[in-house]
C-alpha cells in the first residue's frame, strides 16, 4: 500500500483502530463499566465509518438551488447517526443502570466475582468450581 492511500484514508483507519481498541476492552476486562467504556469506543467507530461513508468529495448540502451538475451528499447516514446516537446514550444509561443494580446485589462489578458467587449459590458453599 502506498502512502498516499493510507493517507488519504485515515479516518477509515482511525475507525478501525477504535472498532479494535473497543473490541478488545470488551473481550479483555472484567469490570462492567470497563466493559461499557469499550462498547461506548467501538459504537463511536461504528459513527465515524458510517459518517465517513456518507461524505462525498466535492458534494453540497442537498438542497434544491436549481443549478446543474451539481454533485449533492447523501444526508440520510448522518440522520441515522444522530439517530444512532440517541439510541447509544439510552442504551449505555440502561446499562449503567443495571451495573449499579448488580453492585448492589452482589457487591461487586467484576464479572469474575459475580460469577464465582452464582456458581455458590446455586451449587452450596463447598462447591469447586
């Protein structure tokens, strides 16, 4: 690849380095609000790709002036980002919701714990895992 593909495709490659660093956080940690943080990195990779998708060279907002030839940008990925945006923010608040439930039944955020207490709970005390 030359230089100037990889340049003049950056945003396209930051996308994928945020797609990856969100990827990994979610697979990697056990803490939940780590978990939301990464899900929240790779959502905004999601934005930043459909956005730059969206975008054409040289293109105009898509309104009507009557003049020919001109080249127009498609607005419906950007509405359907904003739209995705809502939608992440109210999911992310439900899930911060439900992790400071489960801090309150169990105690703890790390998913590892919480699973070694249902593993107790629901096998006895003496129970291996």
């Amino acid at each position: 690849m030359t230089a100037e593909f990889i340049l003049g495709h950056y945003n396209y490659w930051i996308a994928i380095i945020l797609m990856m660093v969100g990827l990994y956080t979610v697979m990697s940690r056990s803490n939940l609000i780590k978990k939301m943080v990464g899900l929240n990195i790779f959502q905004t990779s999601v934005f930043l790709l459909y956005i730059s998708i969206g975008k054409v060279k040289g293109g105009t907002a898509p309104i009507e002036t009557g003049g020919e030839g001109v080249m127009y940008s498609n607005p419906l990925p950007h509405v359907l980002i904003l739209t995705a945006i809502v939608v992440g923010v109210a999911t992310m608040a439900v899930g911060l919701a439900l992790i400071v439930r489960i801090r309150e039944a169990y105690g703890t955020i790390e998913e590892d714990e919480i699973l070694a207490i249902d593993h107790k709970l629901e096998f006895g005390e003496g129970a291996n895992a």
